[in-house]
C-alpha cells in the first residue's frame, strides 16, 4: 500500500469515489458515470498495487458489435424494411408505393423479393404486391426497430457476452449474426474490469490535497488545517541529457575552425564599451550620424565608463580627430557607456596592444545597433571580426582573404562593391548570392585601415586589413533560410 500522504490530487479523488462503493462490476461504465474520472488513469492506478489490499481488480473481456462504414451509409434504414412496413399496413398497389417511396422503391422491393417474402403480380390491370411470407416481413420489421437503435448508440453491447449487466439483449444473437451477414456491423473486444472493494477501504484518510501555499492560506492561518503536498527530496534524480547547440552555436563553432585553420588566433572584447573605443579610436568624428541615439544604445546606468589610462593615446586620438575634423573633440562625449556596435572595438584594442607587431586575429561575437526589425535586420546580432597586420597588405590581399574564407563555406557568388567607412579606405562591402529570395545579400564590410586610426595606435609602421561579417547573414544562406526571425526567438521555425 503506498503511503496515502503520497497521493496526488486525482489519485485522493479516486479514492473518494471508490469508499462510496463496495462493488463495481463494469469500470468502463463507471468512469463513463463520472466523466472527471479518465479509464486509462483509473486502470493504471489501480493495477500498479497503490491500493492494495483495499482494492482487488479482475479483468474481463466485454464483446462489442461496432457499425462498419457499409452500416453507417446505412442511416439506420434497413433495405426493405419501409416496404415491408407498408405492406403490413395493406398498402399494397405498386403506383402509389413508387410515388410515395420514390427512388427507394426498387431498392426496398429487391431487397424483400430477395428474401422469397414478396412478389409482384397483374389484378385487374392493376399491379400490386403479394406477401408471399407475412413472418419475413415481422421479423424484418423487427430487426428494422434493433438497427435503428444500435445506429443512434454507434456501439451496442454484445447480448452474447455472459458479464454483460446492461440488460441490452432485446437483440438476438441471430439478429446481430444477420447484421454481421449483411456487411453492416463486426464485432470487436473491449477490455474492462470488475472492481471489488474492501471494506478497509473507508478507514483510510485522504483528504483534498493543497498543491500550492497561497497568501490567503498563509493570512488566514489555514495551511495549519489543510495537507499540504510533500516533497521527497530522497528520491533518485535521473541524469538528463544536455541541450543541444542551436543552429547558430553549430554555425559558429564551424567559422570558429576555418579561422583557426588559416593561422589564426582569438580575440575578445566587452559588450559595454565606451564610445573611445567603439567610435573615437576608429576615427569616428564625434558628431558622426552613427553616434545618434537612433543608431547606437546608450546606456543610462553607468552613463559613463573610465577613458584608457594611456594619456598618450587620448592625446593622439584628440589631436587626429580636431586636425582632420574641425571643432573640439571632448572627453565627455568619448567616456559615453554604450552596447557595442561592432567588434571593431576588440580590434582597436587588440592594435593597441600590439603596438606594431604583426599578427592575425578573429572575433565572433553579439553587437548591438538601434536597428528596424526586418527580414535581414535584427537589433541584436553576431558579427565575424577579423584583422590582419603585416607589410605589404594590399586590396588584392584582404580579398583574397575573403574570397577563401567564402570558399570553405561553400559560398560561389559573391560580389565586391566599394563603399566608404571612417576608418578605412579603400573600403569594400562584400555580397552573397541567397538561394530563396534569389538576391545578394550584403554579408560583410571590409576594407584597408586609414593611416588616421592607426597612428595613435602606434600601428602606423604596418599595413592592416580588416572585416566584419554578418553571421546572421551567413547562416541565412548556407541554411536556406527566408527570415532571420526564423534562427533566433523563442519561436525558431527552422528544422
């Protein structure tokens, strides 16, 4: 017996249903007599031994005639049986049966000449029917009243079947044999149960359960009266198997090894930068449209962050910008905390540390741009940043770069177009062809590091050629998609 106290809800009120009883000899039609009570639930409760030895079950076979799809054409009309209601009646001239039976006649008289209980004869120039067996006509009548019933109830219980308690045996078993003759209905066995309860059973408490502590149960004091529900926290918690990566992680993990493959090394960066390093050291002029709030998330809480410590590099980066662009450049505006707009920030950064070395470097990672939501745009996004610093580095050479990357991914189509950047020139963006909406689809942007951005960084000695590519972008086109609401949300449609 288990322990009552472990009981859920349904199972208390099971339980309460069964102390009403002593015997229930059909549990099919019990639960049909409580309709919150579920068979499947019931049988498995009660099979699993939970009640012993209160409850002892006892299976049992119930027979059932169902109507076939040849019966159920039928709409519960027996051929012959109106005819043969008519007859009886002493309706007996064909012209009015035809008029009143209309196309039903020929069906109705086949069937009853069939059977030898009719035929069809000149009297006076007249021609009527004679009832050839007046007992084939009753018993067809008869049979007409069972189908009718066993038609409105789509399932009638087997007379046959010696447990059946309905008392449904109005139909004799040569009734339901002529019936399964005709096509019309088939038998098939239900399984059911008998239920014999003891007396035990009314002794054992369970009263309703409290699954959930309320505040009105905590004010009014009455989670002191009521059960509340336990937890075994002694129970074996089974291992469950980890999630798998998304399409995106998948995607990543995969540009991940083709940038490793190409020698090179990974690079990281902040998601709250401040705008020093994700405008001011890419030579972005202060009053740049993309600084506007309608393009970049500033953030209200830091307002600010800390400037590099490098004195020496804020007096370079001032000096670039007021010589380049006019006006004055201001501490205020460049310790503006924001989300990241690109990876670029990393690589500002990265040149800074490296001070003129040469070197190769690769980022993935999430930006943030105050973009509109579209078909190709999201506000949060992953971009592919990459950076190479070296001599001789030239137009030639960063598309080859990409070019090679491309490849691997299996990309064909892509296009080259010149555009223009703060930090770079010459400048390219960089166009994939995209299967479903037979388009190119602007994957990235690239281009050489103006000379500008580089020497405050002390990288001016070097060539430098760098991108950043859409990973969204990417991912829409090796996998085919239409949307890119379709790999990110909570709703992802892409299989």
């Amino acid at each position: 017996m288990q322990d009552p106290s472990l009981l859920t809800g349904k199972q208390r009120q099971l339980v309460q249903f069964l102390q009403t009883q002593s015997q229930i000899s059909s549990l099919q039609e019990f639960c049909q007599q409580h309709p919150e009570l579920d068979f499947n639930f019931v049988k498995g409760f009660l099979l699993s031994g939970a009640l012993d030895p209160h409850v002892e079950l006892q299976e049992r076979t119930q027979g059932q005639w169902v109507l076939t799809s040849k019966g159920q054409h039928l709409n519960g009309q027996i051929p012959g049986a109106i005819l043969a209601e008519k007859l009886m009646q002493g309706l007996v001239q064909v012209e009015p049966l035809q008029a009143e039976l209309g196309s039903d006649f020929s069906l109705n008289y086949g069937a009853l000449r069939k059977e030898n209980a009719v035929d069809m004869v000149m009297q006076d120039d007249t021609r009527i029917i004679t009832i050839l067996d007046p007992t084939i006509l009753q018993t067809l009548q008869q049979r007409q009243r069972q189908f009718s019933k066993i038609f409105s109830d789509a399932i009638a219980t087997d007379p046959t079947d010696p447990t059946d308690t309905t008392g449904a045996t109005a139909t004799t078993n040569a009734d339901w044999q002529w019936f399964e003759e005709q096509g019309w209905v088939e038998r098939q066995s239900g399984q059911d149960y008998q239920v014999a309860i003891a007396p035990t059973l009314q002794t054992l408490s369970v009263p309703p359960l409290v699954t959930t502590l309320t505040s009105d149960l905590l004010i009014s004091g009455k989670w002191q009266e009521v059960e509340l529900k336990p937890y075994n926290i002694q129970d074996h918690v089974p291992d469950v198997a980890y999630g798998r990566p998304t399409i995106l992680s998948q995607c990543i993990q995969r540009l991940r090894e083709i940038f490793l493959g190409m020698g090179f090394n990974e690079m990281s960066g902040y998601l709250v930068e401040s705008a020093f390093w994700n405008f001011d050291a890419l030579f972005t002029p202060q009053d740049h449209p993309a600084r506007e709030v309608q393009d970049t998330f500033y953030l209200a809480n830091p307002r600010t962050v800390p400037l590099p410590s490098d004195l020496n590099l804020r007096e370079q980066v001032k000096q670039v910008h007021e010589q380049n662009y006019g006006g004055t450049w201001t501490e205020a505006e460049a310790s503006k905390a924001i989300l990241r707009a690109h990876t670029t920030t990393s690589t500002a950064r990265k040149l800074h540390q490296l001070q003129g070395q040469s070197g190769k470097y690769f980022s993935i990672d999430k930006v943030f741009r105050n973009e509109t939501v579209d078909r190709t745009h999201l506000a949060e996004f992953h971009q592919i940043e990459g950076v190479v610093i070296g001599e001789l580095l030239s137009v030639r050479t960063l598309m080859g770069y990409l070019n090679y990357f491309y490849q691997q991914l299996g990309f064909q189509k892509l296009k080259f177009k010149p555009t223009y950047n703060p930090y770079t020139e010459p400048s390219l963006e960089i166009y994939a062809y995209h299967p479903p909406s037979h388009k190119y689809l602007e994957v990235g942007n690239s281009g050489l590091f103006r000379p500008e951005m580089l020497a405050p960084l002390n990288c001016d000695r070097k060539s430098t050629i760098a991108w950043g590519l859409g990973l969204e972008r990417i991912a829409m086109i090796l996998y085919d998609v239409e949307e890119l609401s379709d790999l990110v949300g909570s709703e992802i449609k892409f299989l």
